[in-house]
C-alpha cells in the first residue's frame, strides 16, 4: 500500500492514509483507457442527424421535361440527389451510437486512470471540501491554494455548495463519487479526491 498524504483546503497537511494497491497502483494500458472513451462519448452522441432522401423533400411529381427530343439529359423526378434542391444520398438518419463494453473492462480502466493520477503525482486527497456559502470567489481561492488552474473535484456525496460555486469557474468540475468516470479523470489534468469517497471507491471497484 502507497501512503498519502491529506491535506485540508488550505493546502496544508493534517494527516496520511494508505492507498489500496488494487485502486491506484494498477498498470495503465492505454488501449483500455481509449476502448472505454470511445464508448463513454459514443453514449454521448445524441444521433439527431438527419437528412431528407429523394422521397421527403416536396417536389417532383411531374417529370421536369419529356424524355427525348429536348437535347437535354433525361429527367424523372426534380427531387434527384444531383439537382439543386433535391434528396440526399444515403444521408444520416437518426440513430442510436451507444454501446457496452463488459462491466470487468469498465471497472479496470477507472482503477487505471485513478493509478495514472496517483503514479503522476496529480492526486490530491482532501479531508473534507467544504465552503460558508455558494461563493465561486472562494472555490477560486481554495484551487488557487494549490495552484490548480484545471481540476476535477470528487465529493462524498451530492455537495450542492461547493458544485454551485464551481459552476461559473472555468477548467473546474465537482462531482459525487458514484458519477465518476474514465472520461473525466482524464480529461482534467489534476483529481481532487475527499477522503470519505476512497471507501466508496473501494466498495464499488473491488467487488
């Protein structure tokens, strides 16, 4: 097991705590890592695209000129894929872009991307995140205590104050423990972890 220290949000430390190996000492692959953001964004997709084939755009009931004599190509219908105006060809349809990957495959690449934080010595574990107010001025301040201009803020619960106060913050996002996911681990380049949410991760990962 890995020590580590915690820290209150004035940066400052007021204890240690042992990191499971199972949790933060995983090797990363980033095949995995990349397998599980492809998925993750795939589920994002709204799949609203879509087009009009040569039967749904209005028009062409009428055969825009006879077929022979005119000198000109022949004609059937206005709503032809080639003619301005016209239906498009094997244009997007809405559809559904989600997929799964086993639940196994899931849970090892968050154990990844947690090691990857820790092994980097972009972790930080925060005895408890807590503000007097919905100030972002002071969820400003407590980031600027460890010079974070870019951050992920993981909480024990649904901590309505401190995510109201990252609200208007830029490069900031507070979430509960159960929402955490690959995706947003590696999108921020530092992990803010409260100390009550290693149980929960243990609890939920280690099964």
């Amino acid at each position: 097991m890995a020590l580590c220290e915690v820290v209150n949000t004035s940066a400052e430390k007021v204890g240690d705590v042992e990191l499971k190996d199972e949790l933060f000492a995983v090797p990363v692959r980033q095949g995995i890592l990349h397998d599980v953001v492809c998925m993750q964004r795939a589920n994002r997709r709204n799949g609203t695209a879509s087009t009009k084939t040569r039967g749904e755009v209005s028009g062409g009931g009428a055969k825009p000129w006879k077929q022979k004599g005119t000198g000109r190509a022949r004609a059937g219908s206005r709503t032809n894929p080639i003619w301005r105006g016209g239906g498009v060809a094997f244009g997007p349809k809405p559809r559904d872009y989600s997929y799964k990957l086993p639940k196994k495959v899931r849970r090892l690449a968050l154990r990844m991307a947690l090691s990857a934080r820790f092994g980097e010595g972009n972790l930080v574990i925060l005895d408890k995140f807590s503000l007097d107010g919905i100030k972002t001025r002071e969820f400003v301040k407590v980031m600027n205590n460890f010079q974070f201009d870019n951050c992920l803020v993981v909480t024990a619960g649904d901590n309505r104050t401190v995510s109201l106060s990252a609200r208007n913050a830029v490069g900031y996002k507070v979430m509960p423990a159960e929402g955490l996911n690959v995706y947003d681990i590696l999108k921020y380049s530092k992990l803010m972890l409260e100390q009550e949410t290693l149980a929960q991760l243990e609890e939920r990962l280690m099964v």
